[in-house]
C-alpha cells in the first residue's frame, strides 16, 4: 500500500488515502537471500493508475490497487512476468495451480521471500475482480503477485494478494467464505496496464 498515501483519523487510527498520480516511492527488487533488507537493486516508481479503494465494501476493496512505473527498467535485468490477458467476466476465476510471493510481517528483520505453491481459487465475487483463494496470507503481503501455473509450465500473473477476510490464529481444516483469503484478479486492473 505504498502508493496510498497513510494519514491518521481523528482518533489516531492509521488510515489510507487515495494514491496521487505521480507520487514516487522507492520500487526495491532482487532481495539477498541472506540479508535481511539488502536488495540488488532500487528505482524510484511513479504512480500513474489506481483503483478506487474503500475497505467498507467489496467494489471498493477491488479498487485496492496502484500501476507504478518505474524510472529503470529493472525487467531487462530481473526478466518480466507476464500477465493473464483474459477479460474477468469471460474467466472470473483462475482454475489452475497457484503461487504466492511476498514479504510477510512474521519475517521482519530475516532475509529472502516467501513463497507458497499449491493452492488454489475457491470463489468469486460478491464483485467482478474479488477472488477467494486458499493461498496463506499474512500481513506485509498485501499487493504480492499471484500467479498460475499454465500448461506449458510457466507461471503468469493472474492477481494480487489484497487481504484476509476476518483472520484466525493458526490453519483452519477447511475453506470457508467468512475467513477466506482474498486477492484481486488481473481483469480489474488490466485495462490500466494495457
């Protein structure tokens, strides 16, 4: 959440703003696998689309999300992911195996990523571009890729790890819509990228 700009409400509460087009922050790639916040590299990244972000519903959480362009292509340098093409009515949810990455907040202070493979999405909706999947999230992982494993045997982006929905301590034995884990597919943002 980077892109949105963090104030505080009356009561102190943190709370976020709508991003500003042209707002820069630093973009960091490449993390040391055994370094904890060292990376290979940094760009300053400029905001130039976002969604319409509101956390008190479902078509305002699939507007929770930031186009940034980065001033270095650091793609030549790292390589690229593409993204999945198909329109979010045609395909609203992904049905092969999916991958996470991100940096959540239980590894503070400890080198590398975190990665999980295997999940899946379970439902869609209540809005086109909301997903639920049964991927671990964890807070500081908001805005990591989702990918899915194509029959060719590369891994396109198909979403963005958005949040979890009323979270529990521990795995839960099933997945249920009350606690499901939710990420916004690429169809909401795509027409931005494009």
């Amino acid at each position: 959440h980077v892109a949105f700009l963090r104030g505080r409400d009356a009561t102190g509460n943190v709370v976020l703003g709508s991003p500003k087009l042209g707002y820069a922050a630093e973009f960091l790639a490449g993390p040391d696998a055994k370094t904890a916040g060292r990376f290979a590299a940094r760009t300053r990244a400029r905001v130039v689309a976002y969604g319409r972000f509101d956390a008190k519903d479902f078509a305002g959480m699939a507007g929770d999300w930031a186009i940034l362009r980065l001033d270095d292509c650091l793609g030549e340098r790292f390589g690229y992911l593409r993204h999945a093409r198909t329109a979010a009515r045609a395909a609203p949810m992904p049905d092969g195996p999916l991958m996470t990455i991100g940096y959540p907040a239980s590894r503070a202070g400890m080198a590398g990523i975190t990665i999980e493979t295997g999940c899946r999405a379970r439902d869609h909706g209540p809005v086109d571009g909301l997903v639920g999947v049964d991927c671990a999230f964890e807070s500081g992982m908001s805005g990591g890729p989702v990918l899915q494993l194509q029959p060719d045997g590369a891994w396109i982006v198909v979403g963005m790890i958005q949040q979890s929905m009323a979270p529990v301590p521990g795995v839960l034995p099933v997945y249920t819509m009350e606690h499901r884990n939710q990420m916004i597919a690429v169809g909401a943002f795509r027409g931005a990228i494009d």
